[in-house]
C-alpha cells in the first residue's frame, strides 16, 4: 500500500473514531435540543466541526466554567454541567470528611439561554450526591448569590452566568463557603474531580428534593445594600440606569427606592432580560457603542423635564459591574463615559471622606492612582493579580476595584465585585456633590490636580484563533520591547515567574522612565482569563502644576496612550 493511501486510511479511521465518540456524547446526552444538533452533525458528517467541538474539553478553572453553547465537550451544555457539578459535590464532599454533615449548596442564575436548565441540574446533582441544595427564586444579579453563600453559610455557591460575554455564550462560577471565588490549589482539585466523573448514566441526578427560596434573601441581600450608605447623607440625584438587557434592573430599582433616592429612569429598551442582548453588540459598558440608548434615554428625559440627569449608571448583565457616565458638553452625545480606574479614584475618595478604615487594593492592571490616594489618607494599600478571587482575599480589605468596572464597597457583605452597591455608592456622592454646587467631573479634576493625570486606556485584541494569543506572548518575550510609546522601558517583569507578594501568572510587566513632561507609565500584557482577547492595560501619569495645566496635560498623556497602542500592535504582530 502507498504511504498516500495508508494516510487516507489513518484519515478515514480518525473519522470513524471521531464520529463514534460523538454517537457515544448523543447517547447520553439529558437535552433534546443539543442531541438533534449534534444528530445533524453526525449525520452530515461533518467531521471539521465535530473535531473542534471533540478537540478536549471545556477547562474548569479560577474562572469556572465559560463557553459558547452548544453540544460537545468543549461546548456548555447539559451534559458538561452535570459533569461539572458532580464534581464539586465530590469535592465538597471529601472537603467535609466524615461525619460532617450535609453542605449546602446554594445556586443563582441569569436569564441567558440554558441558565435556569443548568441551575435545576446542579441542584439535582447536589441533592443526589447526599448534599443539600436551595436555587435562588428567578434569574439575579451575581452578587445576590455571592451574599447569599455566606448569609445562609453555604459550602459553596453556584452562579450560573457569563456575565457580559456575548449572546451565544454561557458559564458557571464557584464560590466556597467563604463567599471568595476559588483560587488554586481548589480549582485544580476539583476539576481533578470532575475529570474522574465516568458516563452520565453514573450520577445520581434528585428529581427533587432541593429547597427554591423565596424572596427573603433578595430582602436580606437590599437590607446590607442600603447600609452602604451614611444615614442622612443627601439622596437628591437624578440617575439613569441601563441593565444592558440583564438582571439587574428590578435590584438596582429596589435598592435605590429602599435607600431614599428616586426611581432610576430607565432605559426601557434594555430594562428586561433578553439572552438575544438585541440593542448591543456586546452587553458591556465598556464597548463601543454599548451606551448610545443609555445616552438617548438621558436626552430625551432632558427635553421632557428640562432638566439634564445628574449620572448614567450601566449594570452589566450580570449586574456585578458599574459603569458610569457623566454630562460633557464636548463630548458628542453630550455625556462621557468614565473609565474604571476614574470611578475607583472617585469612589474610594468617597469612602475615605465618610472616614472608612482598612486596606484600600487594586490589581496589577488597574490604575497606580489608588497607592497614591490611600497613601495620603495614611490608609494601608495592597496589589494583587487580575480578578476579585484574589482582591477579596487582601487581609483587612476595606475596598478594592478592578479597572475592569468591578468595585466591592462592602466586603463583608459580598467578597466580590458587585454593580448594585456601587451603584447606591456613586449616586451618593453624586448627591453630595451636586448639594454643595458640584460635579463628578469637577472631584475628578481636583484629583487630576493633586496627583498628577493618571491617564488609563487599553488595547484589547480579540481573535478567533486563541493559538494567534501564545504566539503574541512568546514573540513579546523572544523581543523584549526597549521603549512603548516614546518612553524608555525601565524594567521589565516575566509575570510567569512570581514576586514576592504575587503567585505566578501569564502576563508581561513594562515599567516606564519619564520623559519630556511625563513621569512615568507603565504596560501589563496578558491574555484574558474569560474571553479570547489579548489584554494590553496602559498608564502614563503627567503631572499637574495647577487647573489651567489640566487641558495641555491629559492632552499629553492621551498623545502617549495613543503611541503605546500602535507599538503594542507592531510588538504583538497583532
């Protein structure tokens, strides 16, 4: 036989397997609508898209579980959470040893495609597995169920979400008994767990038995919300808020009403849950175009009332980020939309002035402008990697941010990031500011003055081939950059490696000599942990003699963002 024809027999026996292995997935699998998917695929055989869908399997990670829907391993679907969920149980389980009792596990949900099948099947796991389980009563914002795990001192918490990811997409995030998202070495074990866990036919699955809650916990969840807040400070503001079509909107109505603020107004078109996130391209704040209904519902309730809104506020869809915009004459829709790490200026400048104690934190990518805020409070400041699994474990936080639009202003309540509290927060001091005659923007110039311009951007690079993402990381460290966007590269950090203070990560860390009115910036490179996006986070700091020096000087630092972009882009070969 000629080695052409032994390659297509090799080739048609790796077709045969691969169809045989996707016949054994369509056996098993709980779900009529991905069983006649991927019987159409078999069928077909349509072997290219088979291969990819049978490639690995989804990867349990910090992060849980994210994914596109659909059937296969590598997509989310019944099948791999029921997988999943057995073996948390089993972790749970061997975590609690003998003799220790029933664990409660307690589950939230979105209201993308599949959630609330997902949420059943993980409280029918549980309760099959000998633990006990309670589902959250509807589709809640994530920070519901982050207080929930430790107001009814859960194991463990389950969130069925993919928070701002696009449409087609959805996830599973675990908290333990602490109410913090789990970090190594728990996400290894239990997906060691989960690796372990045979044919579906193998796990118990109650066909009930597990407790739905009722409202009390929402109740209880609102109760510590509006505690946030000083008794008697002003509560005159007029907000507009958008959920971005998710589930935050009756919360963050509640919440405001319940704290003594006026109803938001709402941006009717992205009020309700819709998992087709039909008026966004992506429902997250920070993408282009995300905010232009938030921005005509602001309009028109000026032409109505004659009387521009104070503040738009944005939930993502799974309302544990904040985004906010203020009125800006300059800008072209008449307001601007803050970045993250202005908002965590802002707010922990807030918290310090209604005198809050404890360690101020922020993350590697976030903006160096916390250190110098905390610092002149005499406030203990603490940095730590990417993601709140890690900033709500700093040891006596009082307040952490992530330049990401994720904010935890009550740890002890919700050791997490959470879109409602920040929320109430940023509407407070709103109202302060407007009661003394100010703004949001005016506090953010008197900072800029103090502190020097602290300009922050970031290059986001989404690709369809995650191999592109390894090439760009190994390119950047096989050509160590000299200079980023005119400023000469001072050091360079192989994050892999570890610090003192930070365990290892895949990222790269450029620190910036000043130069030509600049005093310094900085650049981390690293591939997203939830999306397929290489991450560049950008800072230049300018300092700031006095008010008239604030236009030529973000005018500078924009100069240099806009410099580090376009080297980025040529280091990165993306």
């Amino acid at each position: 036989m000629s080695d052409a024809r032994r390659d297509d027999a090799r080739a048609r026996e790796s077709d045969e397997a691969l169809l045989a292995r996707a016949r054994d997935w369509l056996a098993e699998d709980p779900d009529p609508q991905t069983r006649q998917e991927l019987a159409e695929l078999v069928e077909a055989r349509a072997v290219e898209e088979l291969r990819e869908r049978f490639s690995g399997t989804l990867q349990f990670g910090t992060a849980g579980l994210r994914g596109e829907l659909g059937a296969g391993p590598m997509r989310m679907n019944r099948s791999v959470v029921i997988r999943a969920a057995a073996g948390i149980a089993a972790h749970l389980r061997k975590q609690r040893g003998e003799g220790g009792g029933q664990p409660l596990v307690v589950v939230g949900y979105d209201a993308r495609y599949k959630s609330a099948d997902f949420a059943r099947d993980t409280a029918a796991v549980m309760v099959g597995a000998g633990l006990r389980a309670a589902v959250l009563p509807s589709p809640l914002p994530t920070p519901v169920l982050a207080f929930a795990v430790r107001h009814l001192g859960a194991a463990a918490g389950i969130m069925v979400t993919a928070s701002h990811n696009p449409p087609r997409d959805n996830g599973y995030k675990v908290y333990l008994g602490d109410g913090l998202q789990i970090v190594p070495p728990a996400d290894g074990q239990i997906a060691d767990e989960i690796a372990a866990v045979g044919p579906l036919a193998g796990v118990p699955r109650a066909e009930s038995g597990w407790q739905v809650l009722g409202g009390e916990v929402l109740d209880a969840y609102l109760a510590r919300s509006g505690a946030v807040l000083t008794e008697g400070s002003p509560r005159e503001v007029r907000v507009v808020h958008t959920a971005m079509h998710g589930v935050g909107h009756e919360t963050a109505r509640l919440a405001f009403e319940r704290a003594g603020f006026p109803s938001p107004v709402p941006v009717a078109e992205q009020a309700e849950p819709d998992p087709d996130f039909s008026t966004v391209a992506f429902p997250n704040p920070e993408e282009p175009g995300a905010m232009e209904r938030a921005y005509a519902t602001a309009r028109a309730w000026e032409a109505e009332h004659g009387e521009r809104p104070d503040v738009i506020i944005a939930n993502d869809p799974d309302a544990d980020r904040c985004g906010v915009a203020v009125p800006d004459a300059a800008a072209e829709d008449g307001w601007r939309m803050l970045r993250g790490d202005q908002v965590g200026a802002l707010l922990a400048t807030h918290l310090i002035h209604k005198h809050a104690k404890g360690t101020f934190a922020t993350t590697i990518v976030s903006s160096s402008l916390l250190e110098r805020i905390a610092e002149s409070a005499g406030l203990p400041y603490a940095q730590t990697l990417t993601g709140f699994k890690w900033l709500a474990r700093v040891d006596g936080l009082r307040y952490g941010y992530e330049e990401a639009l994720g904010y935890c202003v009550d740890p002890e309540g919700v050791r997490d990031k959470d879109g409602i509290t920040a929320a109430l927060l940023v509407a407070e001091l709103a109202a302060e500011l407007k009661q003394a005659g100010r703004t949001l923007g005016e506090l953010l110039d008197d900072l800029d003055v103090e502190y020097g311009v602290h300009a922050t951007d970031q290059l986001s690079v989404r690709v369809s081939d995650l191999s592109l993402i390894g090439a760009a990381m190994e390119r950047l460290r096989a050509e160590p950059p000299t200079a980023l966007g005119g400023l000469g590269v001072a050091r360079t950090d192989d994050l892999t490696q570890g610090t003192a203070s930070l365990p290892p990560t895949d990222g790269l860390s450029y620190s910036l000599a000043g130069a030509d009115g600049v005093g310094g910036g900085r650049v981390v490179v690293r591939p997203s942990g939830t999306e397929p996006k290489l991450k560049c986070y950008l800072e230049v700091v300018v300092p700031v003699g006095d008010a008239a020096g604030l236009g030529p000087a973000r005018e500078r630092g924009a100069a240099v963002l806009a410099r580090f972009k376009d080297d980025l882009r040529r280091a990165t070969g993306l």
